[in-house]
C-alpha cells in the first residue's frame, strides 16, 4: 500500500468524521434537541435515507460527482501528508467542542490563495444575509408568539412535528449539496460505483455514531440558544436556513463556510428575540454570540495559516 492512498483513506475518513461531527449539529442539531421523545436509531435512519437519496441524485445527474459542482474549482490533487493533517486539525478542535468551518480548514489545503479568497466572501456575505434574515423574521415571529413560552396547543403539535421532519429531511439535503464537497475533495472528481457505496455506508454509520451521542459535544452550542429545543422554533430556524442555503447553492459553484451561514442565522435570531422581549436583556446575548463568533475567527486563522504554510513553505521546498 503506497503512501498517497494511505494518505487518502486518512484524509477521507477524518474529513467524514469532522464534517458529520462537527457540521451536521447545523442542520441536525435542533432535529436531536426538539426529538428526544423518539429513539435515537429512528431519528438516525431518517438522516440516512436523506443522505444516501442526495448522493445517488447528485452521482447520477453530474457524471458521477457527489459534489452538486462545488469542487469545480478546485481539481483533483495527488494526496499529499499535509491535505490529511488539515482534518485531523479539525477532529482535534472538534472534539473541543469549537464549531469552527470544516470548509475553510479542509479545503485550506487544497485551494489557491485565490480560491480561498472566494469562499471567504461568499461565506461573509452568508453570515451578513442570514443574520439580517433571521432579525427580520424573528422580528414578526416574536410580535406574534413567544417562542419560550407560548405552548403549541395541543391538536396543532402533530403538525408541527410533521412540518419539521419534513423542513429537516429538505435542510439535510441542501446542506449536503454543500458540504459533501469537504469529504468527496479527497476523492477523484467522477466516483465509481464502488466508492460511493464505500461513501454511503461511512457516512451513514457515522451519522448513527453521531445519533446516538445525541449531537456530541458541539450540540452544546445549539442547546445554549433560546427555544431550540421546541419542534415549532426548531421548524422556523430549519426552514429559514434551507431557504439561504438553496439560494446559494444556486448563486454560483464556488464552496461556502455553511457554518458560518448557521451562527449568522442563530445571531440574527437572538438579536431579534432580545429586541422584542423585554425581559431578555441585549447584554446576554451579546456574549453567546460573540463567543460564537470568536471561534469562528480561529477556524479561519487557522485555515489561512495551513494555506499559507502549503504554498509558501511546503510545496516550494518540495516538503
């Protein structure tokens, strides 16, 4: 077994677990939080049978590739020690429970400076449109009910458990279609049938690992937002999200930060709730979001430091 394909099963299989790990409390953190009535193993193969649909549709209508385009960009790369080292970076933050960008930190080591410079203004640009959005929304949502303590009534709940089942199964696709590109960028660009069954059957035990963890560590950070643990506050944050997140999907190919996206949904979202609750006071929200927001900034300190590191230390060293 030579090197590069031992560098390429590390690679892929510390990039399944971060991004399953570390980016999926993004769209399936408030389905966990506001589903505990049911069995973990019920909530696991629902995921899944999203997951295995969005990666046959996209193998299927792109020739092969998973990626819905994402990677356009950035071509296939021999790989190298250093593209492995990146997501073992991030299995090491994640476990330490900071929700840092998985796109950033694995695509770091593959793309150009100019690349790389892309994604973070698309990703800027996300977390600026998803806070406002969500201020905006929230802002109405609040002028009508109090998402903490306006109790659903009781003949209403059954729908609102279908509705966010179904906003989640549609977040879970759309969020894929961005995020897939992390994990399959270790990958040729045009998989074989055998690779992405082998992509299917990862991934999928790892969502039932994740599951049955109840979200890991970084759930915390969706456990410590207001409300998420109700179905109706959950259905509205999973609704707005999928919507962002297919807007950009069809903006253009270049890969984004949906973690970034995420946190600005969930700042927007307390800002608005502070505003128009009096007893929840600005000066706690502050705090919880800027906390957030510090370790998002560390991620891409990081990321820009592994780029850097590769194209101006590594690669003309011939390391």
């Amino acid at each position: 077994m030579d090197l590069t394909l031992i560098y390429t099963i590390v690679g892929f299989s510390l990039a399944a677990y971060s991004v399953v790990a570390n980016d999926s409390v993004q769209t399936l953190g408030t389905f966990i939080a506001s589903n505990q009535r049911f069995k973990w193993y019920w909530l696991a193969t629902a995921a899944s049978a999203v997951l295995t649909f969005t990666l046959l549709y996209g193998w299927s209508v792109n020739d092969g590739d998973i990626t819905f385009g994402r990677l356009n960009k950035i071509p296939y790369q021999t790989i190298q020690w250093y593209h492995a080292a990146a997501p073992l970076i991030l299995v090491m933050l994640t476990r330490g429970g900071i929700p840092v960008s998985t796109t950033f930190l694995v695509l770091s080591a593959f793309a150009s400076t100019v690349v790389l410079e892309k994604v973070l203004m698309k990703s800027v640009i996300g977390y600026g449109l998803a806070a406002t959005v969500a201020y905006l929304v929230w802002l109405v949502v609040s002028y009508f009910i109090n998402e903490k303590f306006d109790k659903v009534k009781e003949n209403h709940r059954r729908s609102w458990v279908i509705g966010q089942w179904c906003t989640t199964g549609f977040l879970w696709y759309t969020w894929l279609s961005h995020d897939v590109a992390n994990i399959a960028v270790f990958l040729p660009r045009q998989l074989s049938v055998q690779l992405l069954l082998i992509s299917i059957v990862v991934l999928s035990g790892l969502l039932f690992y994740i599951f049955w963890d109840k979200g890991g560590r970084i759930q915390k950070v969706v456990y410590s937002k207001t409300g998420t643990r109700y179905t109706r506050s959950a259905t509205i944050i999973d609704f707005i999200y999928a919507i962002i997140l297919l807007y950009f999907k069809q903006y253009n190919d270049i890969p984004m930060s949906t973690t970034w996206v995420f946190v600005g949904l969930l700042c927007g979202r307390e800002l608005a709730i502070a505003t128009m609750n009096k007893d929840y006071k600005l000066r706690y929200v502050f705090p919880l979001i800027g906390k957030d927001f510090l370790k998002m900034i560390f991620g891409l300190s990081v990321s820009v430091g592994i780029v850097l590191t590769i194209h101006y230390i590594l690669i003309p060293n011939g390391i």
